[in-house]
C-alpha cells in the first residue's frame, strides 16, 4: 500500500497500466486477425499457429510496459520522456509485427485432396520459385483463409515418377502446385476413396460415442456421411463428408491410418 501511495511509484504504475491496456488492445486486433482469418477452427490446431502467436505476443505485451515502469518518471524532463516512451512504442510494434509476419509464413493456405487423403498446405511449405506453375484462376497463398483443393490426374507415367520421387524427398503431392486444381473437379475421386462412418466406428468402437457426438451436431441422416483422413504436419485428423456432394461437414481429432 505504501509503495502504490509513493508519488514515484504512483505515476509509473498508472503509466504502466495505461500501456498494458493498449499492448492488449493491440493483441486483441491481431488476435483477430490470426484466428479469425488465418488460422480458423480447425487449422488453428492443425498447424501449430496458436502457439505460436501467443509465444511472440505475450513476451510482446509483458515487456513493453515493464519497460514503461522503468523509464517513466514525471522528474525526467518532457522531450526525454518522450524519445524513451517512442522508442519502448516503436520496439514492440517492430516485434509484433515481426510476430505477425511468423505466423503468416507458417499459415496454412489450403486443405488439398491428395488423391486418398486430405492434406494441409501451409505458405511455406510451397517452393517460391513454383509459384509461378500455379494453374490460372487459383490463388497461390491466400490471406483470407484457407481454400479447398484438389490435385489433377497425372498427364503420364513420367509426370508421376517425378513428383513421386519429389514427395519420397520431403515435397508432398500437395505442395507441388502444378497438380493443384479446383476441388469440385475431383467430387468423383474424392467420394470414390471416402469410406462409410460405420467402417471408422468399427475401427475404433473406443471412439464410436465421439464420432457420433460430431455427427449429431450436423443435423443430417449419418448414413450419408463418408470420411477420409486429413494430414497435417501437427497431427492426422478424420474429415466428415456428404456422400452426396463431397461437402466437408466436420473435423475430428481422429487419426484413422
């Protein structure tokens, strides 16, 4: 009590919590920003981008008004108080937006069909210099979200040796952006591979009230639902579709390899 009443240490505390209030205002935005566009359920936990994120803007938001607490002093003349609070403003802005630009990089940009699954394209995933083999009318990294996506049928043997070799190297199917293609295009392949619900129930009767839980939320007869896993660099998932269409319906954290 007596150290808040001190007028020394009065005044750098309001000043701290004055700057505390804006480093969250701040953190809010860009939380937005992230979750909201970038990284939406269920990529979020996908992709990593959640950790991440609260990793660059907790030491962002903690240090910039511990560093205020420091400098702030109405003793110190005006312009000198200024140039310190500028530069501490100036220094978090530079890391947040650092911070951003990470979690950009690593955002995820498509949910692609790789011919028996569903696989996640992150941004960095994509070679830059193949940006330019990207098929007209796709986006190449989207800042809106990730889009969906499927790859095309193989022109020839050679064409599929070459990217095979490439994936046996590390180079997903998914993330050589030539084969990309719009989802739509590849409805018959994707419900060709899907399997029944009851086949994932009878795999993992352990997980079969779960599934049914994801499946009740939908509001449609299960019997029409298929499945197919989903791969990401976090962890693999089971996609819900409509045998009807190949509408995704629903995520589940359930890998069914």
């Amino acid at each position: 009590m007596l150290l808040i009443e001190s007028p020394f240490w009065r005044d750098r505390i309001k000043a701290c919590v004055v700057h505390l209030g804006l480093s969250l205002t701040l953190a809010l935005l860009a939380a937005l920003l992230v979750f909201g566009l970038w990284y939406p359920y269920p990529y979020r936990e996908l992709s990593g981008g959640r950790e991440l994120f609260i990793l660059l803007v907790s030491v962002d938001v903690i240090l910039g008004p511990l560093m205020t607490l420091v400098v702030f002093t109405r003793t110190k003349p005006w312009r000198e108080l200024l140039r310190d609070l500028t530069a501490i403003g100036l220094m978090q802005l530079a890391a947040l937006g650092y911070g951003l630009w990470s979690v950009s990089e690593a955002r995820p940009v498509h949910l692609v069909f790789e011919y028996d699954r569903f696989r996640l394209v992150h941004a960095v995933d994509v070679p830059q210099e193949w940006l330019s083999k990207i098929p007209a009318g796709i986006e190449a990294l989207p800042l809106s979200g990730p889009t969906l996506l499927s790859l095309r049928p193989f022109r020839n043997q050679k064409e599929k040796i070459d990217a095979t070799m490439l994936d046996v190297q590390g180079l997903s199917l998914a993330f050589q952006p030539e084969f990309w293609q719009p989802y739509e295009a590849a409805s018959a392949e994707i419900l060709a591979k899907a399997r029944p619900v009851s086949v994932l129930k009878t795999r993992f009767p352990d997980q079969a009230a779960a599934i049914d839980q994801v499946l009740g939320g939908l509001g449609i007869n299960p019997q029409t639902v298929v499945y197919l896993p989903l791969a990401s660099r976090k962890a693999f998932w089971t996609v819900f579709l409509d045998s009807s269409n190949a509408r995704i319906l629903a995520f589940m954290p359930l890998d069914p390899f």
